[in-house]
C-alpha cells in the first residue's frame, strides 16, 4: 500500500493542511510539560515551509467532547512552535468558519497557520461530512503526519480527504510505517510481543491477531487476570473483565494451535488496598488470597519474561506490567524496560506508558523504534487497516 508522501507534492504556493498529533500533556497553569510531540512534526513543517507552502496546522488537545474548553486550547502550542522554528505562528480563534477561511486565504507562502482544537466541534469524532467539508475549504493539498490518530476515522484523518487535491503522509508517518513495517514484513524470529496494562477489551482482539503473527505472547498487568480467570485459577479482587473469559479461554486454545505461545505470570505482588504504603506481598498467582488485588509482575515471571526477551530477534511492547505509575508497584514493568532494551532484537516500543517506564528506567536511546502512537502501533501491527492511511492518496 504504497501512500504518496510529502515529497511527491508541488507544495509552491498552496496552501496545505498538515494533520499533527500536538495532544502534548499541560499542566495546570497551561504551560507544556513535554514538548516531543511538537519537535517530531517539525521536520514536516519545515519542509513544507522550505518549498514555499502556506501550512495550516490542525490538531486535537485532550478530549473536549465537542465543546470548547479554553482549557484545552492550543495557543500555547502556537507559542511553543514560534520558538522552535523562529517563525510567525497565526493562531486561529476556531477551526472552521469563515474568518478561518479568510485567514487562510491571508497567510502568504512560508507562513503557519495553527487552527484551534478540532475536538471543540463534536463533527470532528464524529466524522461528520459536513464538518469535513468545512475543514477542505481551508486547503489545497493535505498532509497526514499524526501517527497517533491514524486508526481513528475522523474528519481531520479520512473525512476530509476526498475533498481535497491530493493527500500524503509526512515524515514522522513515513518512519513510522518503515520502522514497525519490519515488524510486519519478514520479522526476525523468535517474534516476542509483551503486552501489558489495563484495557482489556481494546487490546484482546490485538491478542487475537497476535496469535497468528509472533512465536511467543507475553502477557502481564491488568491484561493478565482475565486469562488466568479463564484458565481457572482464582485472583482475587485483581483486574478482571468478565464478559472476555470466554474470549480469553478461546484465546489459550487457539494459540495452543497456531503455534504462538502465551505466558501469564506465575507470581505477583499483591496488596489488600491500592493506597501508597499498603504492605505488599509476593506470592503465586494461584495463591492468591481473596482479598487482594495483583498490583505487579512476581520475581518468577520477571525470570521467565526476561528468558523470552533475551532470545527474541523481534520484539514489540506495549502496556506497563503493574500499576507503574506507584514506585511500589513499578519493578517489574522497570525489569522489563531493562530486559527489552538490553535485548540484540528490533526493538519496537508503543503506548505512553511503556514510553513512560522506558524513560524512568533511563533506557530509552537504546530501544530501536518507539512509537509515538499506542492505539495505532498495536493495530498495525496486528494486521489491521489503518483508515487514516487507507484513505491517502496512492502512488
Ligand atoms: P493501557 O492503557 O491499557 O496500557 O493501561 C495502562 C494502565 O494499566 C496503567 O495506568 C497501569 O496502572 C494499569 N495497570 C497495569 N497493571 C495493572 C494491574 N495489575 N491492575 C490494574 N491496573 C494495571
């Protein structure tokens, strides 16, 4: 699926609507906290600048639920952009509309134009045509370099695309396709996915499409329990989705016949409640008192983990092996972090929070891609149709 790309576009004088991923984190006093979201997408920008476009970037901020929230604006990202590049930055007061219209009609080749938040117009989500129709009057050609939104349809990833000329990929979405397409195509084998965290019923059907694709499976933190629920073995109050053990139990089977393995934990840390200080125990998953809740991976399944990351030539991360985010809690995901990025293999890391540990364990120069999308990262590498990628123009 060859998707044209930003060099293959006569962007002299036109105006172009770059689709960036600028949801960076803002603390309480609107300041950014961690600006890498931005930097990924300057080279983009700045090429197009180069080549003489007039480049009107469009982004969702946090999750406004089609509302305006000047919470989640983007001004400051406008501001943030204005010093990195050492150029003008417009910032637009909404997305659509018609004084956007005319301020995109204004702005003169090597100018930006930043619209606000897409996400305070509910069409946006929504994929509503009429919204991306608006969004087309602004442009001439279109870009996608938000990697992290590529497998939602919205009307800033496909909605927009058959109104405008021709449509591309940018240089983040370029890297991104050509580093996880050496996960898809030919992967050095043994193949080790470890797949972690919480949400359960998002990532079991990747589960499902892993089965088929890697040798081994290794699955820990809340992900963990509704498989070993669906092998029988009791958990106490630990994480469990009870509409997915049938799924889960169907899932042990299947994998059983196609070859690939999953691991669960023998053991883990254990707590009676989630508050900081509660005193932890370590024990056997299938000791596990009835009260308490798994809160980490176990020394034992640390050992086994790291065994199957060390043999690996391909491996893909992503999800936290236990509650992380509390220090008590975060060893194993750390172990891990170490383990893969010791490891000879290509190395292929996605989701913020294994981005999170990876750099709490100072590892992460060494892993070879780091994602900058989790939800993206884990469905392409499952085999699954991006929309935002379909949608582009071919070669
Ligand atoms: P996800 O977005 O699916 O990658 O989930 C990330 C979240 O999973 C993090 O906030 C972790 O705290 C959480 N998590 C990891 N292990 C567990 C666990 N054993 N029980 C509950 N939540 C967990």
């Amino acid at each position: 699926m060859k998707k044209l790309s930003i060099r293959d576009l006569d962007l002299e004088g036109k105006r172009i609507f770059v689709r960036v991923d600028f949801n960076v984190p803002l603390n309480e006093d609107g300041k950014i906290q961690n600006d890498a979201r931005i930097k990924l997408s300057l080279p983009t920008i700045q090429y197009a600048l180069s080549r003489g476009a007039k480049v009107i970037l469009a982004s969702h901020l946090g999750r406004p639920g089609g509302k305006i929230n000047p919470n989640m604006s983007l001004r400051p990202v406008a501001v943030a952009i204005k010093s990195a590049l050492g150029c003008p930055v417009k910032m637009a007061d909404s997305c659509i509309g018609s004084e956007v219209v005319s301020q995109s009609q204004l702005i003169k080749s090597g100018e930006i134009l930043l619209l606000e938040n897409l996400r305070f117009h509910p069409g946006e989500e929504a994929n509503e045509i009429k919204f991306a129709q608006q969004l087309a009057t602004l442009c001439d050609l279109y870009v996608n370099d938000a990697f992290g939104t590529v497998h939602r349809a919205h009307a800033s990833t496909t909605g927009i695309i058959p109104f405008v000329g021709q449509s591309a990929v940018g240089f983040l979405m370029e890297k991104e396709l050509l580093n996880l397409g050496c996960a898809i195509t030919n992967p050095k084998r043994p193949y080790v996915a470890i797949i972690g965290g919480a949400k359960i019923s998002g990532k079991i059907e990747i589960v499902e499409k892993l089965i088929k694709l890697v040798d081994v499976i290794l699955i820990g933190g809340g992900m963990a329990y509704t498989f070993l629920k669906a092998k029988g073995v009791e958990v106490g109050r630990s994480l469990v989705e009870s509409d997915k053990i049938i799924l889960a139990q169907d899932l042990l089977k299947k994998s059983k016949k196609q070859g690939s393995l999953i691991v669960l934990p023998v053991d883990h840390l254990v707590v009676e409640n989630l508050r900081p200080g509660a005193s932890i125990r370590s024990t056997l998953v299938d000791k596990t008192p009835e009260e308490s809740i798994g809160v980490d991976i176990g020394p034992a399944t640390c050992k086994i983990f790291e065994e199957k990351i060390s043999t690996a030539k391909t491996i893909f991360w992503n999800g936290p092996l236990g509650i992380f985010e509390m220090a008590d809690f975060s060893q194993g995901t750390l172990n891990i972090a170490k383990a893969v990025s010791e490891s000879q293999a290509m190395t292929i890391v996605g989701g913020g929070d294994s981005i999170s540990a990876l750099s709490k364990a100072g590892v992460t120069e060494k892993i070879n891609h780091v994602s900058t999308g989790g939800g993206a990262s884990l469905e392409f590498l499952s085999g699954k149709n991006l929309p935002g990628l379909e949608a582009l123009s071919s070669q």
